[in-house]
C-alpha cells in the first residue's frame, strides 16, 4: 500500500500540459490586439484565468452536474457505461470533467479499460492537488473545438469573434457541445446535429432555472458556429515582436485600445492617398511622455506582400532628413553660443566641397535662429554645426541613445544634420518624448534633473516602472531652458513662409514638431511633442524608392496632425524660469544689446546666453549736413558731422538680406575725398575662399563657363575683374562675371572705381 501510494502521489506529470500555446498580445485594458498561432499549429491560446459563469453552466450540465461533489469520478456514470457497453452496440464513456482532463493531458491516447483505470487513478491525484477552479480551468484551456482550435477562448474569438466573457447563453451552449463531438463544427454539415444538442442543452438548463424562459426563447434564435473567423489584427508588428521575444505567452501591453483603433483608421485613409503617388508604407509611434509607455503602433501600412508590408519600419533605421535638427539647436543654446533670436548666416557656402542647400534653392542672407529651425533651412543649420563641432554633437546624439549613428563622428561629417545619417522612428520619438519628459520633470520638481531621461520605452504593462535614475542638478543632456526655447521655434512651424498648404495643419492644440525629407525624397518625417504625447511619423517606400512630393510636410505632416487630433489636450509647456534670465536684446539682431542699439526688448534667454558676445552688426556712423554721404575729419569739418546708429551687415549677408527686406537701409557711401580705412567694401559670392571651381562639360564636349559673384556695399559703383593680374571684363550694378578660364591656379582680383581691392586665390578644375 505504501508503494502505491508513492506511485500514486508521484504519477501526475510536471507540468501536466507540455504542449506550445499561443502568443496571444493584449491591450492595456485587456482587449486582444492580435495573435500568433502556437508552433504545433494549432490556435491554442495559453490558460486561461476563470471560466466565465455562463459557459460553467453550460459545461457542467452537459458533460458533469456533480463535478464538485465528486473525487476524480462518478461511479454511478461509470457503472451506467459499463453495462451500456456490456448490452448494445453504442458506446457510451461516462467519464468526468476531471478524467478528460487527464485524458487530455495524455493527449488522447487509445480508448481502453487499462486507460481507463489509468484516468481514474490520476484523476484522484488531480483532484488530490487542485482545486476544482482549476481543474475546470485547465479542461476548458485544453478542450478541442473542432479543427486547430483548441480552448475557450480560441474558439470564442475564432467562432463569434469577441472574449468568452461575452458569450451569450446560445453561444455558451454551443460550444459547450463541442468538446464532446468537435467534428461537429465543420461548415455545412452536421449543423442540424449541432442544433439539437445545443437545443438539448439550453432546455436542460431551463427546467433547472438555470435561465428563464425569455432568456430560453431567445438562446434558441441565436446563429451557431459556422466557418473560423480571422482573429484580431490590431497591432500585427508588435505582435510579431512579441512573438519573437515572449513566444507562447499572454502577454499585457500598455496600448491604449481605443487610440489605436484610431491611428489605425487614420493610417488606412492616408495610405489610400499616398498610395495614388505610389507611396505604399507608413508608420506611427505614439509615446506617453512621462512614463515612455507605447500608448499606439503602427509597424507598417495595410498595404500588400509586394510593398513589404511585412516590414516593422519603426525598427529600420532611415536617413534622417532634417529631424536631427531641433537637437543641434537646443545644444547650441545649452552651451550659450547663440541666443534663440541671433540673427544667423544663410549665404551660399561651400565647406571643404561640402556645398548645401536650402529646399528652395534660395538665400536669405541672415534669418533668426528660431526662424531656421522653423523654416528648417540647411545652409544655417550647417554653418551653425560646423562652428558648434559635428564631433560635439555627434557624442550628444550618443547620450540620447540614437543607436544607428554608429560610425565615426568623421565618417558623418557635416551632412549628418541633414540626412547623411540614419535613425529609426523608434529611436528619434523617444529622445523627442525624453525633450519633453527633461523640460516636465524640471518644472514639477524643485529645478532638478534626472539622469536617465533618454531611456528605451517599454510596451508590457507588468514590466518594471522605467527607472529615470537619481536626481541631479545638473541635466544629463540639454537644460531646461534650452528645450523649452527649442520647442518654442518648433511650435511655430505652423506659420511657415510662403507654404500655403501649412495653414490646413494650424490646430488649435499645441505641438512641438519637425518635418525631415531625405535626399532624393525616400523619407518623409514629421514628428512631435506635446506636455502628454510625443508623436512619430515616418512616411516612404520600404524598398527605398523615392517619389515627387514624398516631403515631411506633404507626405507625413497630414498623418502627425491627424493623430494629435485624436490625443486628448495636453496644453503647452511651463517656462522654465530657474533656467531662464531676463536680458536686454537687440531688436533687429537677436544679440545681446550692445551700445548702439536702438530698438532693444526685454526677453527671457538661458542663463548661458549671458556667454554671448553683444550686437556685432550695429556701429556708429557720421553723416554730412544733408544725411546722404558717410564723412569723417579727414574730409569733413568735425563740427558739422551728424552722428548716427546704423545696422550694417557683412556684405554677403546683406546682398541677399536686403534683396527680402526693404526697410533695411544700405550705408550712404563716403563722400568724395574721405579715408576709408578698414571699411570692408565688397566680398566674393562665388567662389569662396579656398574652394575648388569645377567647370563640367556640356552635351558637346565642350567646358561650360564659370560665374564669378561679388556683393559690394555700392551696387550703383564698376567694378574690374582681373585673373592672374590679366584684365577680364567689369561689372555694374549686378557684379557677376562669366569667364571661360583654363585649369590652374589663379589669383582673382576685382578693383572698384573708388580703388577699393579685394583678392583670392581660387583653383580650376574640369569636371570629368
């Protein structure tokens, strides 16, 4: 007796069930967001919790009424089989819900007396082990419903499409005659069979006032289980990651369910559009700001196989385009190199052959900082990457975890603010979130920072809380004031010049955003933030083929929008006023007030700012008696000079400057006979110091002429143009020159009427 008894407390396997189940992804609410079958192929979802009262009811009366008063089995069902078996041909098997969970458990194994008797003995140690709860759970986990569907909550989803919780009587019933007879399911046969048992059922459960008659009557209206219907596909590339990472397991997300059948929605309209331009993959990262939860996901359009609708583009990494900029921005306020306003070169500017440009082609001379990031314009943003240090900002972007840029810092050189780098959306919207998520925390707190702002976000609810690492007072990137500065130019996108089609994106909810267009219009981006959310939108074909009018703010600025106005209001961010310094600033410059700045304001700066050199573009002049000539005491009596503040620009920036301002007034020329000493009258255009001119051919074979630009503060004067000391033509008004030069080195020198010289050294080369 002992050694059976050890036998029988050791004959239950451990676990009882080892079969793969299903990975199955829920929301952050519990709604199924998608699922993937179990690697044996069959749609087995992992155990369920409870069994839902009705289907209880149903299972137990149709399969064990005294399911909990009973040991493991019924000897009155079991004698009632026996002589069954022993006076008729039909079979009958008088078994407990407790023995077809073994019987299960030892997947089916032959229908004999010796199994039989093996059933029961295991049956006693189940029931020994566990509680009834749990026994039923496991037998309606594992119960076969016809077909690959096995367990309840497979066949609830797969039958009618919605949780088993939500069954009906009629539903409940149903399947609760399944198990039983699962052959029973196959469309188009055996419904009437079907029909009958579960008629037979909900009677039974109408004479024992399980339910009442109404309930009854319309139970028996209700359609049964025809064809396996497709199981939720909300969020198909988290599930496939999930898959990868959690296989086989019920896994909660932090999704929000309701805005991501929202973002869903509003990712099939605009893959419609987009998809007439031949546009076909589009992807949207929604974050949760303060607790970098993924709130929405979108991996990749509803397009088809032959678009790589199978691609997660959050995860690839693409070619930036501008959306680095804001970073390079807020760096250059933290380190108090510029204020938000300086004014900021935008001329044609080559750097060791590097020569960008802006979008549209054009020059503005000199823009406020803000309105660069705004407008995004490249020129500026170069120049400013270039006196910032690219290898400075490169180990920036490693602070904020932008995991793609992994190459040498030289390797990027200046084009990576503009696209000659790669991030994925993932990486891009969570260091956005950790800009808002920096500014946030600083507000809320006592000015404090914590270090580990720009974490991975999470997307499983039970997962650890992000741990933002200890409180600091110093930031462990950007400083307040810095981001809030930079979020102030980005809310102003919206108010683009001379882009029509950008007032249809004003919203009434403020955003923190950027568009970015890779070269060759591959990639289109737009993302942003606000207090709450920070949005991500990558728009382009997977495959890598760029289309016309595949631009941050055509393809993908419509996405971004139409996902914030789905967001509930977030309102706009505090000012940071323990990172801000109220100072004196030059009105039409940006700089800090100098002496001879007339116009000034009082604005709110970073504390860095104070770092900043004062106005550089306003000086003092003296003017004749009648205001239109420049004089001083080498031609004009000191007495009756008028003096006069004056905003003068460099050359260049003013060539193009005043071309877009008319209220910006030239220097009045000196008059006849002054001294001109250290006035810097006129500067080359093109080409720029130390830069290659290279002539390419045409059609013909034949070497295509070279313009040679100037800017002189007296466009009205002639100017002579010599290479190499040899006369080569003059110029008025307009001084642009078109020469036929050789290859070789050159020494270019132009002389003004008034005797004013400038000269460069400059290199020909012929363009193979």
């Amino acid at each position: 007796m002992l050694v059976l008894f050890v036998f029988w407390l050791f004959c239950l396997p451990s676990p009882l069930f080892d079969v793969p189940t299903a990975t199955v992804a829920e929301s952050s609410s519990g709604q199924m967001l998608g699922a993937r079958i179990a690697d044996d192929g069959q749609w087995r979802f992992p155990q369920m919790d409870s069994v839902p009262h009705r289907f209880e009811k149903c299972i137990l009366y149709f399969e064990d009424e005294h399911f909990y008063w009973h040991p493991g089995f019924n000897p009155v069902s079991i004698s009632k089989a026996l002589w069954n078996n022993l006076t008729s041909d039909s079979r009958r098997g008088g078994s407990t819900i407790t023995q077809q969970v073994i019987r299960l458990s030892r997947q089916n194994k032959g229908r004999t007396y010796f199994e039989k008797l093996i059933e029961i003995f295991q049956a006693t140690r189940l029931e020994a082990g566990f509680k009834k709860k749990s026994i039923l759970n496991l037998y309606v986990s594992y119960a076969p419903f016809g077909g690959n569907v096995v367990g309840l909550e497979t066949a609830s989803w797969r039958y009618f499409g919605i949780p088993a919780s939500e069954l009906s009587w009629g539903q409940s019933a149903a399947l609760a005659v399944l198990p039983n007879a699962p052959s029973l399911i196959f469309p188009g046969k055996n419904e009437e069979i079907l029909k009958q048992k579960r008629d037979a059922l909900l009677l039974k459960l109408f004479k024992n006032e399980v339910i009442d008659e109404t309930t009854y009557q319309l139970a028996l209206d209700e359609n049964l289980p025809g064809k396996p219907l497709p199981l939720p596909e909300f969020v198909s590339h988290l599930t496939e990651k999930i898959r990868k990472e959690h296989p086989g397991k019920r896994i909660e997300t932090t999704i929000d369910f309701s805005l991501q059948q929202k973002v869903n929605n509003i990712v099939k309209e605009q893959n419609y559009i987009l998809a007439q331009n031949q546009i076909h993959n589009l992807a949207v990262l929604v974050l949760d700001v303060n607790t970098r939860e993924v709130l929405a996901y979108v991996g990749n359009s509803p397009t088809t196989r032959e678009h790589n609708n199978f691609v997660d583009i959050i995860e690839k990494p693409r070619s930036t385009g501008s959306i680095l900029k804001p970073f390079l921005f807020a760096s250059i306020l933290d380190a108090g190199e510029i204020l938000p306003n300086t004014l900021v070169a935008d001329i044609p500017t080559s750097v060791n052959g590097y020569t960008p440009e802006n979008f549209d082609k054009k020059f503005n001379g000199a823009v406020p900082a803000s309105v660069a990031l705004s407008r995004s314009l490249n020129i500026p943003a170069v120049r400013m990457l270039r006196d910032f240090g690219f290898q400075r900002f490169y180990n920036i972007l490693g602070k904020i975890n932008q995991k793609a840029i992994d190459k040498p810092a030289d390797y990027y050189g200046l084009s990576l603010i503009l696209g000659g780098a790669e991030s994925s959306l993932w990486d891009i919207t969570k260091a956005y979130a950790g800009m808002a998520s920096t500014l946030n925390f600083f507000n809320i707190s006592s000015s404090e920072y914590r270090k580990n702002e720009f974490v991975e976000p999470i997307y499983l609810k039970n997962d650890e809380k992000i741990d933002f690492g200890k409180i600091q007072q110093k930031p462990s990137v950007w400083n307040g004031g810095a981001i809030y500065e930079a979020f102030e130019a980005m809310e102003k996108v919206n108010r683009p010049n001379g882009e029509e089609n950008w007032e249809f994106f004003t919203s009434s909810q403020p955003i923190a955003w950027k568009t970015g267009t890779s070269y060759g219009f591959k990639d289109a981006w737009a993302v942003g933030v606000t207090p709450k959310y920070a949005i991500g939108v990558w728009v382009g074909n997977a495959d890598g083929e760029g289309r016309p009018g595949l631009t941050g703010i055509q393809a993908a600025a419509p996405v971004l929008f139409d996902v914030l106005n789905v967001l509930p209001q977030s309102g706009w961010f505090n000012i940071p006023y323990d990172e801000l310094v109220e100072a004196e600033i030059c009105t039409k410059s940006g700089h800090l007030a100098g002496l001879f700045c007339e116009e000034t304001k009082q604005v709110w700066i970073p504390k860095n700012g104070t770092r900043t050199e004062a106005c550089p573009y306003h000086q003092t002049i003296f003017l004749n008696a009648s205001e239109n000539l420049r004089v001083n005491s080498s031609c004009y009596p000191l007495s009756e000079m008028k003096q006069e503040n004056w905003f003068v620009l460099p050359p260049v920036m003013e060539y193009y400057y005043a071309q877009l301002h008319p209220e910006y007034k030239v220097l009045p020329p000196f008059a006849p006979n002054c001294l001109q000493e250290g006035e810097k009258l006129m500067a080359f255009i093109y080409p720029k110091k130390n830069e290659a001119v290279l002539l390419p051919k045409n059609f013909d074979e034949n070497v295509n002429e070279v313009i040679f630009k100037l800017a002189h503060r007296s466009p009205e004067t002639t100017v002579f143009w010599y290479l190499d000391s040899k006369y080569i033509g003059k110029t008025e008004t307009f001084h642009e020159l078109a020469v036929s030069p050789k290859p070789g080195n050159y020494i270019l020198t132009v002389v003004d009427s008034e005797g004013n010289e400038l000269k460069e050294k400059i290199e020909i080369q012929i363009l193979q």
